[in-house]
C-alpha cells in the first residue's frame, strides 16, 4: 500500500504544466472542473484536460463488450470499481504525453485510488480539489491520504479529513480551499451574450432557485407563501411527491451553468439554500450532516451581479457580512424577499456589496493558490533537489 508520500520527481523547477482531471459527474461538480481549466488558463499556466465525465459511459460500454466476446460464465460481475479505472487509467499517459508538473483531481470521488498510486510512482505531485464536504469527507479521505496535497471546501472538514488520513498512518496536508466563480461565465453582462448566442432571452423570475430539489430544501420552500411571486424552479425532483405544492413552480430539470447565471442576472432575487442529508443510490437518504462553507451557486450568483437571500451558515456571514440578507428561518427568509421585490435600490445596492466581496474568490485565484501549496509541497519533500 502507498502513502502518498512518495518521491517526487517532477514540478521540482516550477508548476507550469498542469493536467485537470475533471469530477465524472455531468452537473454541479462540472461546473468548479470548468471553472479550474478557465482559471488556469487565464492565470497563464500551460492547462491540460482530461474529461472523465465523457468517458465513464464509454468504459461500461467498452468492459460490457469485452465480457460479451471474451469472457467466461463465471467470471465476476463488471462493478463501479472496474469502470471507473478504466475510465480514468489514461490520466497516466496524458500526464506523460504533455509532460505534466503537477495533476490536479477535482472532486476525487469518481477517481480510482489505484491510479493515485501510479502517479506517484511515476513521481507526479497530485494536488485533489475537494467539492463534497461535509458530506463525502469519509470517502474523500481515501483519495486524500493518496495524494501530495489535498484540499477541502469546507473548514470545519478540515479536522476530519486530517483524522481520517493520519489514521492509517499517512501525512498528506489538508487545506481549506473555498470552491470560487468562474470569470469566463459569472460577471456583469454574460446574460446579454447568452440571448445573442441563443436567439432568444433567458427566462426571468422574481424569484428563482437552482439546484437539486432535497427533502431539506423542499421543507423549506413549502413553509413560505409564494403568493404573488413568481418564483422560478430548476433541478431535480426526484425526492419530490407528485402532489407537491412545489410542483407548480418547477420550471425545468438540469440546467447549464452558463443558462442558470443568465437566469440569475435577469431575476430580481435568487435564492440560495442548503442541504444536510447525504444520498446514497436511487436518492435514498443515509444520513444527515450540517455543512459551515459557502456554495458554488452563491459565490457564482455573487460575482455575476445577482441580488440574492440566502439560508445561514458561518462562512455565508464570514464571507458576505450583511452584503446578503441572511436567514435562519422560511418566515425570516419570506420576509427579505418580499422587501428585495418592492425595493429596485435596494436590490441593486445588495447585488454591488455582494459582488465586492466575492473578489479574490475566482478559480484564477484558486489556480494560483492550488500552484503556490504545491511548490511549497514539493519543495518540502525534496529540498535539496528544490534549491
């Protein structure tokens, strides 16, 4: 077994090309993948992609054909295990093809441990970005622990992952890194080039809400009084009864991010709440955890100039200050949204404090920060060969 503490060989004269390794997942987490390459890109680092999203669907198909041709009756059934090494193996030649300083994971949660393992034999500094804190710092801890450096976007994980990664005896650093926004999609102004890309305008609420409709969250909206209001909902209803009241304001599924910060901009108020259950297969619920960190979607709506209302947690007010209304219950949060609707000035005074204070927070920014944690790494483990 390795520690992810191995020698390390490459990067010793600097990160300057750097090979992303996107989540697997098609939503969400694609969206802080996107960000990243757009971030290293503009931060003028040579970037490198490697989506593994595109290619899980590929590795079932390609295992399923090869056990129809070659396989035995008896041979074990193909498991997530099998498909995603096979989808990610060639993370390794890629590195070497374009003769990569550094990988970077995003997420980690859909990426083999045993190919951490080849990249460090290989004497490759692998940095694994974090996206799924609290909920996932269990099963995040093993690509961690296999990594040079690993990050968390939640500081209260920071301890727990820590724990969980000394345990078996490794040391890898752990360190809090918000997720950010992604300056190629979330400023002023990006609605107007999405209805010229389009044809048409992006639709316009007076209040809307993206991301996935958990028990959590449908609690929540279904103690306001949405009288009056047009409110705009998209994401998945899986959890969702058929008799809803929520149902009538489900406005669409899945949406791009490019389409949800269109949406956001020609909005007068976007919602942002959080979730505290963890999901296993077929959305069933197996447990409940209660996060600190800010969300992707509010840092986004944030710099992409949206005025917003949103549920409280630590980081949220850290963050924001009073730039965001902030609420800790349904009636707190109606009663800030229904003064954001009858208040144009005040709306556009919230949108501009909240704008100023997600500066600093792009994933040019987290690029860079990723580069300096993994020099001062790499430097660390091999001074010598560093200086």
């Amino acid at each position: 077994m390795s520690t992810g503490q191995g020698p390390i060989t490459r990067g010793l004269g600097g990160v300057r090309r750097v090979l992303i390794v996107a989540s697997g997942h098609s939503y969400s987490t694609i969206d802080c993948y996107a960000g990243l390459v757009a971030g290293f890109r503009e931060a003028g680092y040579q970037t490198y992609t490697y989506d593994l999203h595109t290619r899980i669907d590929a590795a079932q198909d390609w295992l399923k054909f090869a056990r129809e041709k070659y396989g035995k009756a008896d041979d074990p059934p193909i498991t997530e295990e099998d498909i995603i090494y096979q989808a990610g193996v060639r993370t390794i030649v890629k590195a070497l093809e374009v003769s990569a300083d550094a990988v970077v994971i995003v997420c980690g949660l859909l990426y083999h441990p045993m190919l951490l393992i080849l990249l460090e034999r290989m004497g490759m500094p692998v940095f694994t970005f974090g996206t799924e804190s609290p909920y996932d710092d269990e099963r995040f801890a093993v690509s961690a622990k296999l990594s040079t450096v690993a990050s968390v976007n939640d500081a209260a994980s920071v301890d727990i992952v820590k724990a969980l990664v000394e345990a078996g005896g490794e040391h890898t650093p752990i360190v809090h890194m918000p997720l950010g926004y992604n300056p190629s999609v979330h400023y002023p102004g990006f609605s107007d080039k999405v209805e010229g890309a389009y044809g048409e305008a992006p639709p316009a609420h007076d209040v809307v809400f993206v991301g996935n409709m958990y028990p959590s969250r449908e609690r929540w909206l279904t103690a306001m009084d949405w009288t009056g209001i047009d409110l705009g909902l998209y994401g998945v209803f899986e959890t969702v009864a058929a008799d809803s009241p929520l149902r009538k304001y489900e406005r669409g599924g899945i949406i791009r991010n490019v389409a949800t910060t269109a949406i956001y901009q020609r909005s007068k108020v976007v919602l942002n709440l959080f979730r505290s259950e963890q999901f296993g297969p077929d959305w069933s619920v197996i447990g409940q955890k209660t996060g600190t960190a800010v969300n992707p979607r509010l840092i986004e709506a944030a710099a992409a100039g949206a005025c917003i209302v949103s549920e409280w947690r630590p980081e949220v007010e850290e963050m924001f200050g009073d730039a965001i209304p902030l609420a800790t219950t349904a009636a707190e949060c109606e009663a800030h949204i229904r003064r954001l609707l009858e208040d144009p000035a005040e709306r556009t005074q919230r949108a501009a404090a909240a704008m100023a204070r997600v500066k600093g927070h792009s994933y040019t920014d987290r690029a860079r920060s990723i580069v300096q944690v993994l020099e001062r790494e790499i430097a660390r483990r091999c001074p010598a060969i560093a200086a």
